[in-house]
C-alpha cells in the first residue's frame, strides 16, 4: 500500500512547521556571530527573514494546488518533468537528511552540560533511535508529540528571554558588532541566518496527510512564520545582550551559556532551561525524520529510488522503511568528522551549510515552478494564490539565488561535495525516467484494471481533463 492517511488538523501542519525550525533557535545560529560580529548578523537575520517572509507566501500556491508527499519535488516534476522533479527532490533530501545529524549533536551537546562523562555523539544516536521508533508508531502520535514538544520549547524560549533580561544591555549587543570585513561578513553568516527558518517548508510533505489542505496549510504556513520570526529576532538579541557575545558564538548550546552569565552555574533557571530547552531541539529533530521519511517515500514512489523505500508498515501505515534509510546516512554523518569538518569550521557548521545548501537550491526550484505552472497549467486549482504575484516569488529567487551564491564562496569545500553527492546521485535520474516509461507504457495499454488516481508523471493532458478536480495532483 503506498497511500498515506488523511489524519492532520491545522493545528497539527502549525506544529509540524514550527517544530521543524525551531531547533534554530537553540543552536547554530550562533555560529553567524563569528563570521559577521552581532550587527553584521542583524542585517543578515533581517534579508533572510525577508526571503523565507516572501517564500512562503508563495511556496503556499504550490502546496495547496498540489498536496503531495514529495513537496518540491512533486511541484517541479509537474513544472519541468523527470530531470526538475530529480533536481528538486536531490536537493529537499540533502537539505532534511543533513539537518537531522546537526540537530542530534546540539541535543548531545545540551545533554552534555547535565551528565559531562556522556559522549555528545553517543547520546546524537540514541536520539536517532528514539525518535525514528516514535514516528514509525504513526503519523497522529508522531504529529501530537511534535505539538506538545513544539508548544513546550516555544514557552521555553519566552522564559529564556524573561530570565536574563535583568542582565540586558543594547551595549553588550553592539560592542565588537561588525567583522572586519562587514559586508563579506553578512555574505558569510548568510547560512547560519537561513538556520533560523531552515525547514519550515517541510510541512508541505505532510500536506498529503492533511485534512482540508486547502484551508488548514495557509493557516499553518502564515501563522508559523510569524511565530518563527519573532522567536528568532527575540532570542538572537537577548542572548548577545547579556555580556560579552564572542564567549558563545562558536558552540552548540549558546542559550544556556548566556543564561550562566546572568544567573550563574548553579542556578535553577539554568538546569531548566538545558533540560526543557531540549524540547526545542527534540521538536525539530523529530519534525525533520517525519519530513526526510516522506520525501524519500515520494521519490521511492516515483521509481526514483528503490521502491520498497516506499512500502508502508500494515499496522502502522507509516513508511518506516524510508525512516530507518535516512537515519543510516545521518548516523554516518554524525562520525563523519574527517569528510565533513573542513574550511576551519566545526563539524556541525558544515553539516549546517551543507544543508542550507540543499534547501536554497530547492527554493530557487520552486519559484521556478511556480512561474512554470502559471503559464503551463492556468486552469490549476489554486485554493490559495501567491499575494502581490509576480513580486513575491521573483524576491524570494533574487534573495536565494544571492544567499546560494555567497554561500558557495565562502563555503567551496562543502559546495564542491555538495556538487559531487549530485553527480553521483545522476543514476537514480534514469531510474526514475525509466520507471515513467514503463507507466506509460502500461497506461496506454487496454486494461480491464480501474483507472487509477493521477500522479505527478501523468502528462498534463491528462491530468487537467474534466470530471472532478482535474487539475489537482491526487495521491495514489
């Protein structure tokens, strides 16, 4: 069986898109104060923020026009055909699969400051264990708990902020703002700013399990950037107002080392804030198997990848397969220090950009799409349609295709591996081609077998024709 149940509620997608993204709060973002100083990594936080503001507004149209578990990638094999859908689909599964083991060395690292014998990547693996378990259980117990924890960590942030505010000071912010070099700088940071909202696109590879797709993804889309926003302006201001900044801008746990600056090592506030500030980091983690698992379930499908990656559990309907595929590659990048720690960054830096990396040339794919199907399919059903078009979508491409180009720069050892990983992805470019000839071939042919739903390789002629919804890519 590869159809997924229609089984989430607004409420749900809003956690889902928040959870996925608000682990960068918590981490990695930090790493931007030491290319950029503070100020340089405002102007940075401030471009991205727009970026992702106008992405989604737009990235929304294609969501609700098209609710399909492989998102992007189902969106630009409508748009472009095999090779685009490919392009697309490489890229979301770089971008979901390195984020994870980025997210479980944070929640080592945190686990690290309340038990120091416990090594940071031992506890990142039983993460992995844990939390792919959890989401083969079952996408409603998967998406509640994504809620609940999601909920949690927002509140947990707002304490954050609420606790060392005694200890704030606009000066403490601005002293030693700027690299010395301030505009290669922002170039520079660009990656750890993206890390604040990296993700939350993620909700739309849910949207096939969405109930009222429609109506419920805009809601949960706009609400959570919002939410994100908000979030990351607040803490990135409060954690480098409280003293000197540079003492955390190169580590994985920034808010509980700010904390100790206010309230000491010893204080309660802070054992609080490393135990339930994990919430944040566990939302994220936890949000992000759901997302690899699904995009790896819709390329499977697609007869891009193997097709048992596709096979859903009899009990659970969950696609534990593709689940447990993903975590082998992130447990491989976790003890991948020698391939991925290079250009005198940490391990999880690289693993950040290598990611961001991913999800920019998604961005970029998408609006492209976007464009594509406007002209190519006018008649699509759109419950939702991208405000101030063209303006929005052509400003989230300019700003990413910047933001992709700066990175590749300053980043060249990752980009170039980046390259690499695509090259030698290219055999499942031809997997998957061949595996549409052969659907084509056997829908042409006389069959007494019913006619089944469409899919994303169904040419537009027949997916546009009446009766029903015929301009609607439906699940199979």
């Amino acid at each position: 069986m590869t159809s997924l149940q229609k089984s989430l509620s607004g409420l749900h997608l809003w956690g889902i898109a928040v959870g996925l993204v608000i682990s960068g709060e918590y981490f990695g973002w930090s790493y931007g104060w030491a290319q950029a100083g503070t100020l340089g990594f405002l102007v940075a936080t401030v471009l991205v923020a727009l970026m992702y503001a106008s992405f989604i507004f737009s990235f929304t149209e294609l969501t609700t026009a098209i609710p399909h578990a492989g998102g992007p990638f189902a969106y630009c094999l409508r748009a472009f055909g095999p090779f685009g859908g490919f392009a697309a689909g490489f890229a979301t599964l770089i971008e979901f699969v390195f984020a994870p083991p980025a997210i479980a060395l944070a929640i080592g690292a945190y686990l690290n400051v309340q038990f120091p014998d416990l090594d940071p990547r031992t506890a990142a693996v039983g993460a992995y264990i844990v939390f792919m378990a959890l989401n083969i259980a079952g996408v409603s117990i998967a998406a509640t708990f994504e809620l609940v924890v999601t909920i949690l960590a927002i509140g947990e942030l707002l304490v954050f902020m609420g606790v060392v505010s005694p200890g704030f000071a606009w000066s403490n912010f601005t002293a030693h703002g700027w690299s010395e070099d301030a505009v290669g700088g922002i170039f520079a940071a660009l990656p750890f700013a993206i890390w604040f909202f990296l993700a939350i696109e993620g909700a739309a590879m849910a949207a096939e399990e969405a109930k009222d797709p429609a109506r419920t993804i805009p809601r949960a889309y706009i609400a959570g950037i919002l939410t994100l926003v908000a979030l990351a302006f607040g803490t990135m201001i409060f954690a480098g107002a409280v003293g000197d900044w540079r003492t955390i801008s190169n580590i994985n746990d920034p808010l509980p080392q700010a904390m100790k600056m206010v309230v000491g090592e010893s204080s309660g506030w802070l054992h609080m804030l490393v135990w339930i500030g994990l919430f944040g980091l566990i939302a994220s983690f936890h949000g992000i198997i759901m997302g690899y698992s699904r995009q790896i379930f819709a390329l499977a499908r697609e007869g891009f990848l193997p097709g048992f990656l596709a096979k859903l559990g009899e009990k659970r309907q969950t696609p534990h397969w593709a689940i447990l595929a993903g975590g082998v590659v992130g447990i491989a990048a976790i003890y991948s220090d020698n391939i991925l720690s290079f250009g005198g960054q940490p391990l999880t830096a690289n693993i950040v950009t290598m990611s961001v990396l991913g999800a920019l040339t998604m961005y970029i794919l998408s609006m492209a799409a976007l464009f594509r199907l406007r002209r190519k399919e006018p008649g699509l059903l759109r419950p939702f349609r991208a405000p101030l078009y063209p303006f929005f979508p052509a400003l989230a491409i300019v700003l990413a295709a910047i933001s992709l180009i700066a990175i590749i720069y300053y980043n060249a050892l990752v980009s170039a591996l980046f390259a690499g990983l695509f090259v030698l992805a290219l055999p499942l470019y031809r997997r998957g081609t061949m595996a549409a000839t052969r659907k084509a071939a056997s829908s042409a042919s006389p069959s007494s077998e019913p006619a089944k739903a469409p899919t994303a390789f169904q040419p537009p002629e027949l997916q546009n024709q009446p009766p029903a919804e015929p301009t609607r890519l439906e699940p199979r």
